[in-house]
C-alpha cells in the first residue's frame, strides 16, 4: 500500500518529533543522583589509576570484570535488608512525591555513615 506524503501528514510527523523535556536546573534537582564530593568507589579508583592514553569508560570497563555485587542480590532482599528506608525514599523521588522531613535526614544521616566508613 503506497503512502500518501501531503502537507498534513508532514505537519503531523513535525509536531510528534518535539524535542525531549529537559531538566531544570534546581538547587535540589532530583532527576538525578548527586554524589558528595568526597565519595570515592571501586570505579573512581580505576578512573584514576588509569594509563595516560585510557578512556575512563575503558578503565571503568575493566574494573567490572571483577566487579561482584555484594549487598543485593534480589528486590526482596532490598526491601528487607538495611537499604530498606533508602528504597522507599527511591521510590518517593522517582514517582515525584514529597519527600518528608524524616526521609531527608535519613538520606543525610546515611550519607554521613557512608563518608565515615570509606574513610
């Protein structure tokens, strides 16, 4: 079956092609994770100890060969284990809900004990 191509139905495939929303720039943008500054991991270490001429996708790459999943292994395990709070707030973020003062100070309090321990 041959398609027509007239002015209405370029009008239409000109509107539906509308750029993406993008993201406002807020002081507390919640589209995406924010890490503190002086959050190290597994993948920072092999950014930064990559060769000279090395993409960091590349050293990140390699690094998860390695890489095992320690804390989760399934949603389950998610829900009752110690992230628990953190996956709710998670939940809260992605479904756009407002977030409690009490979910806030968990977050913050978590942050902090995660700073402390990779110390």
């Amino acid at each position: 079956m041959k398609s027509k191509n007239d002015a209405s139905q370029t009008l239409f495939r000109f509107v539906s092609l509308r750029n993406p929303q993008l993201t406002e720039i807020k002081r507390r943008n919640l589209g995406f994770i924010h890490r503190p500054s002086g959050a190290k991991g597994l993948f920072d270490e092999a950014v930064s100890a990559r060769l000279a001429k090395t993409l960091k996708l590349n050293a990140m790459s390699s690094k998860i060969r390695y890489f095992d999943a320690e804390a989760i292994k399934s949603e389950k395990e998610l829900e009752t284990g110690s992230f628990s709070q953190l996956l709710i707030i998670g939940r809260k973020i992605s479904k756009q809900e407002k977030l409690e003062d009490i979910d806030w100070s968990l977050t913050k309090e978590y942050y902090k004990s995660l700073m402390i321990n990779k110390s």
